[in-house]
C-alpha cells in the first residue's frame, strides 16, 4: 500500500527533539485494517520518503492516528523544522 500526503512536523511533547507527523485519519483506518503479525508497540513497517531522502521505520497507532517518526538526518537534510508542512509518501510493509 503506498500512502502520499501533506502534514505538519510536530516535536513530541514527551521527548524534545523527537519529530513527528501524523498519517491523517483515512489513511489511518485503511492501515489499521490490514491484517498482519503483531509487532511491539502495534507499530506498523514503513519506508517513508520526505523530498530526497528515503528511509526505513515503522508508524506508531494513538488517537485514532499513526505517527511517523522523522530522524534527525531527516530533518538536516531536507531542512525541516517544526510547524513545517512537508508531503511524505509511505510504502507500507506489513500487511
């Protein structure tokens, strides 16, 4: 299943440093309906593509969302900060 959409960074209120953005609710649902093994956390394979850089994590399901963490390497090189809006196409693995 490949996923593309615009969504705002946010930094976890938790953790400082720690990026996110979150898969909107539609998409959301279609993902959580997927049959697959249970993994740690029910997180969910992904390979995510912010601009030039690709990379390999898994979403986190909470609030009826998933949560794509953005690694710092990430942020450095495609020059994001906080509130930005930024298009994120995900493939997604499992299921």
């Amino acid at each position: 299943m490949r996923i593309r959409f615009t969504a705002e960074v946010y930094e976890w209120t938790a953790r400082r440093n720690w990026f996110f953005v979150d898969v909107p609710p539609e998409p959301s649902a279609d993902i959580s309906d997927q049959p697959r093994m249970p993994r740690g956390f029910d997180s969910v394979r992904v390979v995510a593509t912010v601009g030039g850089t690709t990379w390999s994590t898994s979403i986190f399901p909470g609030g009826g969302t998933y949560a794509l963490p953005l690694k710092k390497a990430v942020l450095k090189a495609e020059g994001i900060a906080e509130g930005d809006e930024i298009e994120v196409d995900l493939d997604v693995l499992d299921g």
